[in-house]
C-alpha cells in the first residue's frame, strides 16, 4: 500500500459527503494532500500563491455554494495567513474545512525550516480543531484519519457553519517517485558538482550538504552569501580562478550533473561558466514557488528542503569504484584551483598603499566569533566575495540584498537585525550606499550592537570597473557621481562615535577599538581615492592571471 494511502482516501471521503471545491496554495510539505485533491476526478481543484487571498477565495465558494470548500496549505506561516478569511467565515457562519500540513511533532521549535506551533492556531474562531496521526501504517491510525475527516466535514456543515481546522504532520517530503528518480540516476554521473546561491544560514543544511559531499566527493561552490563557509572543504574564490583559468582548465572542471540550491550567486565569472560549460543534467532542489535558471540548464526540480535532499542523497550508494574514483579525481581539480587562489591572496597582501580591499580583508579576518556580516551592494559585497570567509569563522552568518541587488535600504536593514537580536551587526558599505540610507538611523532607538565600515571612495566605483561607463568622457559626473561627504557630520547628529582611518599605522588600533562592544554605535570610515583601489583590485587579479601563465 501506498505510505500515504490513509492521505489520499480524504478527498474520496470529502466527495462522498458532497464536497465539491478545493483550493490549493503551493508547498512541498502539502504535496500528499497536493497530490491526492488534484488526483480525484470528480472534485474542482484550483491554486492560488497567496494563502490571505486564497482563504477569501474559499470562502467565497463556500459562501455562493453553501457548502465546505477545502482549504489547504503547507506548514509554517502559511497557515497563519489563512486566519482572516477563517475568522470571517466563523463569524458569519460559512463552512470550511481547512488541512494544514505539518512537522513532525517532534521537529517543533527545534529551528527546522516553515516550523511553527499549528495545533489549535486559529484558537477560537474555528468550531473545532483536529491533530491527525503523523504515523499511518497501523491500522488504528487509519481508522483515526478516516474518523477524523468525517467528523471535520459533518461538523462544518451543521448549523451555525463554519470552519472546521485539522493539522496534518507529515514526514519526510520527497514524493517516493523523486526519490525513485535520484536513485536510478545518480549513479550515472562522473562528475557532479554543488553549486550554492544565496541562503540563510542553516545549521542542518550545512551538515548535510557537507556529509553529502564528504560521501561523495562532491565539490560544492559558493558565494560568500550562500552562507556553507563552515564547510571546510568548500569552493569560496570561484569569482577570482574562474575569471583567469584558460579554457583547457575550465573544460575540466566542467560538471556531468550540477546540484543548484539557494537563490542569487554573485560571482560572474561562475554564471559565465556555467552557461559556456554547461551540464548533462541540472537538479536544483526548491521546496516551493517559481524557479530561476540563471545557469540556462535545469533539467530536473526537487521540490524539497536542501536538508532532506542531501541527507537521503548521501546514503545512496555508487558501486563502481573507478567512477568513485573519477569523482574524487574531479573533486581535486576545483580545489587545486580554490587553493592557488587562496595561496595568491595572501601573497598579494599587504599592499604597500593602503587601500579599500585590504581593509575588507582585515575587518572580515578580525570579526567577532558569533556576528552578523552585512554586505551593502556594488563593490562592498564584491571585495568580500573575493577575499571570502574562513572555515574556522562558521559562527559568521552573511547578510545582503542581493533580491534586487540595490543600494538603497543597506544600512536600514542592519538597523532591523540590531533591534531584533543582540548578536553584533557588522556592515561593510560604500560611500553612496551609506549616505543614500542615512534615514535609517533617524530614530530614538540605541543601537549598541551596530558596527559600520563605510568605504568612501567619493563616488560609486563600480562604473569604473565595469565595462561600458568606465570608459566613456561623461563617466565622472553621471555615473561614478561625485560626492565631497563623510561621515564624521552624521556621527555628530546621531552620537555616534566616528574612527577615522587616515593611517594604515592606526589600522591595528582603530579595530580594537571598532570591536569593543561599549554601549555604542561606531563608524570607522576610510576615505581613499577611487584611482587607488581600481588600480589595487586590478593588480589582484592580474597576479591571478599571471599564476595561470607562469
């Protein structure tokens, strides 16, 4: 029998007892209760992303056709946006039956992603809420469910109507036909590689995607913002080899199947890549919602959570030992590059003149153990991605905007995570970034645990490294915009304390200083000319280029 077999009887059930619409938001945690509505011939299955909306829409049925319309969703906050179509409908008596899935009971509050408390959580504006058994193979469980469905569609439609909740905890959320699939295709592939994009950091997701890979000899790639730098083995300077390896090097590393997960990446040369060297096959693993191709190659979507991917990917088994090998052999070739990278960073430093990017390098070595690094866009989140975070600094979780990639709420957002935690709050910005958000201190709240490094050059750099504005007349006043600020008159208005960093000899001291958590807010600014760090950031990798050519 199908594990979900008890799952996919309810709607034959909710048939039966003249239910005739069912809607639907998208979810990987729903996908029995997905599966089986939309399975069912004779029941109108519709879906809808906005789970406020889709509970008025409910409720409009139920309200045209006097009769419970099902109402379903995933686990976590998802439910709760159902709350003011379910407490409009308790009040003025129309029928539904709302099914939200969920966790495991033991997973609650033990920091698993989309897990809230759902049992009882429309409180009293619901007539009665259920708790199905999260185990169905025994047959006791299956006559609860089917007990359970019954009483929830009958009380519903008893005077006065009104909804009716039952909370559904499921396992493990890859559909058996997925885990089929991965099974029988895994062990085709040579050289697989995990690339990661922007993620929040998640403990289990890093000890899974780091056994996974340890298993396997899988390399995995990143960004600084994908948050895996506790994985110790990890890719972090794909931004630096990648733009400078020759052809014959990048074939090389070129994947049989790439694993995607996370959202933006910033590294350039590694989305250029990519697409020039493209996969066989493609897996990206989503839970839910719309997927991105930035690589132009998925071949395959894995609706499930990186952490059950990974954890039931590392037990399959490869048996061939010379594709074992070819594997291990593949996982070499991206670290000798990420080591010669790694080698040429720290030969180039110091730099005899002082400059933006040595700066980075010195506040990101120097960070506290448990700290949150912000990253303001353009060249701030840049210079961090070049210089990178060390496995050792996995107490380290990296923020930044990297949705639309704007400057304009940088330091607004740091003021957001300094009044939602005690944790340090460490933000590395330009000039323009920082002035534009000046507002974002314009508050009566202290800000203890804020710490700013703004890098202000005058002007937004960035147009002269790119091509295309760099290199034409009007290049000064209309892009790289000019600007006479610092931030010394800013600190003064909000009694902040201003480190001027005028001297590399003062460098040692003044962070010291930065990072001695007092009671109040610093800046340490360093201002330089933009000439200066264009020539030093073009330096770098030109001696990255010449590794490559020795």
């Amino acid at each position: 029998m199908n594990r979900y077999q008890p799952i996919f009887d309810i709607p034959e059930l909710c048939f039966q007892k003249g239910l005739k619409n069912v809607v639907l938001c998208p979810g990987s945690r729903c996908a029995p209760l997905t599966l089986s509505f939309t399975r069912h011939p004779k029941l109108t299955a519709k879906t809808f992303s906005d789970e406020r909306s889709a509970g008025f829409i409910a409720l409009g049925m139920a309200q045209q056709t006097r009769s419970s319309t099902v109402l379903i969703c995933t686990s976590g906050t998802a439910a709760y946006n159902f709350s003011p179509a379910v407490a409009e409908a308790f009040f003025n008596h129309i029928p539904l039956l709302v099914i939200t899935a969920d966790r495991p009971a033991e997973w609650i509050a033990q920091h698993d992603g989309q897990t809230i408390h759902q049992s009882n959580i429309f409180g009293r504006h619901v007539k009665a809420s259920f708790e199905l058994p999260q185990e169905y193979d025994h047959a006791d469980s299956q006559w609860a469910i089917n007990r359970i469905v019954n009483e929830a569609v009958n009380l519903s439609m008893q005077e006065p109507y009104g909804p009716v909740h039952i909370n559904a905890p499921f396992r493990e959320p890859l559909y058996p036909a997925a885990k089929q699939k991965i099974t029988e295709q895994f062990s085709n592939y040579d050289n697989i590689l995990v690339v990661v994009g922007q993620c929040d950091h998640e403990d289990l997701t890093v000890k899974t995607v780091e056994k996974f890979t340890g298993v396997h000899s899988v390399p995995v790639a990143g960004d600084i913002i994908s948050n895996l730098h506790g994985i110790d083995r990890s890719i972090r300077h794909t931004d630096i080899f990648l733009g400078q390896a020759s052809d014959q090097i990048k074939k090389t590393l070129r994947p049989d199947l790439l694993i995607t997960l996370g959202r933006s990446v910033i590294s350039k040369n590694l989305k250029l890549f990519l697409r020039k060297y493209s996969p066989k096959a493609h897996w990206h693993i989503q839970p839910a919602g719309p997927v991105a191709d930035p690589f132009q190659s998925v071949t395959e979507i894995f609706r499930s959570s990186p952490a059950s991917f990974f954890s039931f990917a590392s037990v399959l088994n490869r048996k061939d030992d010379f594709k074992n090998q070819k594997q291990v052999n593949y996982r070499e070739l991206w670290e000798v590059e990420e080591r010669k990278a790694v080698r040429t960073i720290h030969d180039f430093f110091p730099q005899e003149e002082f400059g933006e990017l040595e700066l980075v390098k010195e506040v990101i070595k120097n960070l506290p153990p448990e700290s949150n690094l912000h990253l303001a866009n353009s060249m701030s989140v840049r210079y961090a991605n070049f210089i990178g975070i060390e496995a050792k600094q996995n107490g380290v979780n990296v923020f930044a905007n990297r949705g639309t990639s704007g400057i304009d709420g940088c330091s607004s957002t740091v003021v957001g995570h300094c009044l939602s935690t005690d944790r340090p709050n460490v933000l590395i910005t330009g000039d323009m970034a920082f002035f534009y958000d000046r507002n974002a201190f314009w508050h009566n709240y202290n800000l203890p645990n804020l710490r700013i490094v703004v890098l202000n050059n005058h002007g937004g750099i960035i147009f002269k490294m790119i091509d295309g504005p760099g290199t034409v007349p009007e290049s000064d006043e209309f892009f790289v915009t000019r600007q006479k600020l610092n931030a010394g008159f800013l600190c003064q208005e909000f009694g902040f304390n201003h480190l001027k960093l005028d001297s590399k000899r003062k460098l040692k001291n003044l962070l010291k200083d930065f990072f001695d958590f007092d009671g109040t807010t610093k800046i340490l600014e360093l201002e330089s000319d933009s000439a200066l760090n264009k020539t030093i950031f073009e330096n770098l990798k030109q001696k990255i280029k010449n590794s490559y050519e020795a």
